[in-house]
C-alpha cells in the first residue's frame, strides 16, 4: 500500500466512524477485516448510509445493485481502493 492509500483508509476509516457513531476508535479498524459481520458488523442499512458519505464526500456513486458491492465493501481497504479508482478529482 502507498502512502495516498493509506491516508486514503485512514480518511474512510475516519468516516465511517463519525457518519455510523461507531464507538471504536478509526485507527482500531482493521483495514483488511470484513465490513460486514464479524469484522466491523455492519449490516445492511449501514451500507447504505456509507455509500450516501462516499458520494457525497468522493462523488463515488456506490448502487445497491451493483454485481461487485460484495468486493467493494469486502473491507476498509477495498472500499478506499474502489473510492481511489472511481473518486471525482
């Protein structure tokens, strides 16, 4: 991983704290542990309110219907990986 990226996990880390008021620290998320369940246990409504602050703060247009949304949000540094290759700069 480059240094842009991990500014980039440590900004989306940041984000995903503040906009689900998770009550861990974003430099305790690991960036390779699954968004979903057992690594950050996210469900499903939070995935929709992440994919609202990434569009909003990356113009990354993230769709529920998406074939890949199971790679995209596989972890913290998937997701960041997709907003690098995908953000508006």
């Amino acid at each position: 991983m480059t240094t842009a990226n991990n500014e980039l996990i440590r900004e989306v880390a940041g984000l995903l704290v503040e906009a689900l008021n998770l009550e861990v620290s974003p430099e305790d998320i690991d960036p390779q542990a699954p968004l979903y369940g057992d690594g950050l246990g996210l469900d499903s409504i939070d995935i929709l309110e992440v994919s609202l602050v990434v569009s909003k703060k990356y113009g990354v247009q993230l769709r529920a219907d998406d074939e890949n949304n199971e790679k995209i949000y596989a972890s913290l540094a998937a997701l960041s990986d997709y907003i690098a290759a995908h953000r508006k700069a």
